[in-house]
C-alpha cells in the first residue's frame, strides 16, 4: 500500500510525497530480476537461468530495484494520482529522495481553472481586403524580374546591379576575406561584410581598383573584429544590369502556361492578390480576437507545465535545426545569444501557447462543442494520406486524440469569429 501525502494545492499544481512499503516492492523487485538476469554469468546456471534469490544475492535488493527505478517512479505517481483523483496534465517534475525506504517527491501539474469572462462580448469588425492597380503592376513587375536578362554594361555601378570582383579585406595585418572574381547583387538590404560596404563601390567602373575603409558588421562570423575598421581593395572585373522584358501582351503569352492577353493576366494576378490579401488578413484578425480573449481570461499555469513547454519549444528549435543541418552551438553563436537567453526568451510564447490552448478548450466546453465520430475519420484519413510514406490502417490512438482536439479547436475558434463578428447566438 502506497503511503501519499498530498500537500496543499497551489498554482495549479500539487506536491505528492510518496512511500513505498514493502509488499509494493515485490513486483518490482521481480520485473528488475528478469531485465538482468540474461545479462549475467553465474557459475553452476546457464546464462539466464539462475533463479532470483541467486540474482538478488549476487547484486542485492537494490540493485534490482535501481535496474527499473524509471519504470517504478513512472508507475509509482501514475498511481499515486490516479488515488488522490487528480486532473494531473503533462510530465511531473520528480526526485526519488531515498531508497530504503524508496521515498518520491513529484511535483504534479493540474489542469488550470480557466474563467473567459464575458467572451461574447468579443467585438473586432473585419475589414474587406482591397487590390488596386498598383497591387497588379507590382507584382507584373517581379514576374517580370523573373523573365529578365542579365547583361553586361560600359558605365559605373548602380545599386541593382550584379558585379563580378576581386575582393580583399584586412584587418590589421589579418586577411579577413580574399575572394577572386566573386558575383554579388547591389541590394540595398545586404549588410555583409560593412553596412558601407555597397555605398563605398558604387560609381566604381569596369577594370578600376578601389581602396576604402568600413567599419565590420555585426553579422560578420569573426566577432572579435565586429565593429572594427577594416580596409577593402575591390578591382572591379565585370558590371551586369538587368533587361526586363515589355509587359505587354507578348509578355503575357510567354509567362507560364500561356495567357491570351495581359488583361486575362492581370486578371488572375488580382484574383491572386485578393486570396493572399485575405489569408494574411485572416490571420491578422484571428491574432486580434485571440488576443482580446486573453486580455480578459483568467488562467493560473503551473510552473512546472510552463518548464515543460518551453523544454518542448527548445527541442523543437533544436530538431529544426538539426534538420537543416546546423549545429545548436553554431546557431547561438550567429545570434550572439546563450542557450538561457534562448530558454527565457521561449518562455513568453510558451505561456501564450498554454493559455490559448487552455481557453479554447474551455470554450468548446462552454459552447458543447463536439468532433463527430465521421469527423476524426475523416481527418484521420487525410493525416494518414499526407503524414505517412507507409499507409497505416489505423492511427495510433495519441495521434487521433491530437486529430479529435484539433477539430474543437478550430470549431471553438470559428465561433469565437462569429462572437466577434456580432453573427452569433
């Protein structure tokens, strides 16, 4: 019989300190045997087949509890919880204080109280998205930057031009970059090697030598040079502008598949823009109510639910990364940030992510909000067409309850819009 004593509860959260007796021991004792007994070599038994008095003689009581300690603390507080009835959500913060006895302390966090105040009284008038003329000629414009034609030019570099170059800086005596017949664009966004480094070669010509000192950038990857003057020799080799194409109906013709005219062109750009226009405002505006939610809701989260959200929003930065093929290590240093910056500036969003999360949920309750057995099916069939190179015939079951709170969630936000819209009753 587990010996519990719960502690007050507090910040949504509770403290269970928990004994183990003796006769809960045994399973454990037993489970830890079978996990090491193939393992080990005893004279006089085949290798597996010393019986348990053997094993427990040979490595102790406690050596056979310590073989399973993850399983019996994991199985431990899952039933010390289910005991005291509690609304426990997410991993417990634990620490297996003594061993004879065994003695656990888990910090357990509980689902929150969340009070949404007078959410129907969420008002945000939505706006119609407008596309006019110089939307269409904007975007006509970079189609045809796509179309253009890089072609060498007799006259001094302009900003949006591409130029081909000998490039060499040095610090002090330290070479700091010596890079020959380098291509860069002139963008008036590049920052790299000196913020001063496209103004001080523009109006620079074909076959001509240039001498100049910037200060380093920030982005720069050697930091101890960051800030410091360095002096450039640039010899300019090559100066390419580019031709753009006649936006006509030729143009037209020859972008994509093919249009008639540039009137059944810009057409469709229009069309284009007004869905891009109302995606990007749909957002928008679900980020408005969303917000006008949680200015008035009332969530206390545990502690310990917070730490694990933001661990969680750290690996997944980290598998990201990792994905891409970039080190952790690498990453912070390019950001000039430490892994506890990282984790403290994470802890915002990991608090905003919860209480959403949180009052959505509430909101489905208050609004008996359900996800039909078709429903789940349906999108289950899709994630399953989607998510997976091998077919499963079923999900697994954490897979679906993710699918089944995904439906609320989206059915709870969509009347949340209809609230706020005054289109609700």
């Amino acid at each position: 019989m587990l010996i519990i004593n719960q502690e007050e509860i507090k910040q949504s959260q509770v403290v269970l300190k928990i004994e183990l007796e003796e006769e809960d021991l045994g399973q454990y004792v037993k489970l830890g045997y079978k996990k090491m007994v193939g393992r080990l070599s005893i004279p006089g038994f085949r290798k597996g087949k010393a019986p348990m008095h053997v094993v427990e003689n040979l490595v102790t009581r406690e050596g056979l509890i310590r073989e399973v300690i993850d399983y019996l603390v994991q199985d431990v507080i899952t039933k010390a919880i289910d005991k005291q009835s509690l609304d426990a959500i997410g991993l417990p913060d634990v620490a297996v204080n003594k061993l004879d006895p065994i003695t656990i302390e888990a910090t357990v966090p509980l689902k929150p109280n969340v009070d949404l105040g007078d959410y129907k009284s969420i008002r945000v008038e939505k706006k119609e998205v407008d596309v006019n003329q110089d939307d269409i000629d904007a975007r006509l414009l970079d189609l045809s930057k796509g179309m253009g034609v890089w072609e060498p030019v007799d006259r001094p570099i302009e900003m949006g031009d591409t130029v081909t170059a000998d490039i060499k800086g040095v610090y002090k005596e330290k070479v700091i970059i010596d890079q020959k017949g380098v291509a860069f664009a002139l963008d008036e966004k590049i920052t790299f090697p000196s913020e001063d480094f496209l103004e001080n070669i523009i109006g620079t010509e074909k076959n001509q030598q240039k001498e100049f000192s910037v200060k380093i950038a920030e982005n720069f990857p050697d930091k101890e040079i960051v800030g410091k003057k360095s002096k450039f020799n640039i010899n300019v080799l090559e100066i390419k502008q580019m031709v753009l194409p006649e936006i006509n109906d030729e143009f037209a013709k020859s972008y994509g598949e093919g249009f008639e005219n540039l009137e059944i062109l810009s057409d469709k750009i229009k069309s284009d823009i007004i869905k891009e226009k109302e995606s990007q405002y749909d957002q928008e505006y679900t980020e408005e109510i969303l917000t006008k939610l949680m200015d008035q809701a009332t969530i206390e989260l545990s502690p310990v639910l917070l730490e694990n959200e933001i661990n969680h929003m750290v690996s997944e930065q980290d598998r990201m990364l990792s994905q891409m093929g970039i080190k952790t290590e690498d990453y912070l240093q390019s950001i000039g940030k430490t892994q506890e910056e990282v984790r403290t500036e994470s802890a915002k969003g990991a608090e905003l992510r919860l209480k959403r999360s949180f009052s959505m949920n509430k909101l489905a309750e208050l609004e008996n909000v359900e996800a039909s057995k078709e429903e789940i099916e349906e999108k289950s069939k899709l994630y399953n067409s989607t998510n997976n190179s091998k077919k499963q015939k079923k999900l697994p079951q954490n897979q679906i309850d993710e699918i089944e709170r995904m439906i609320l969630s989206e059915k709870s936000l969509d009347i949340l819009k209809n609230i706020s819209e005054g289109n609700y009753k």
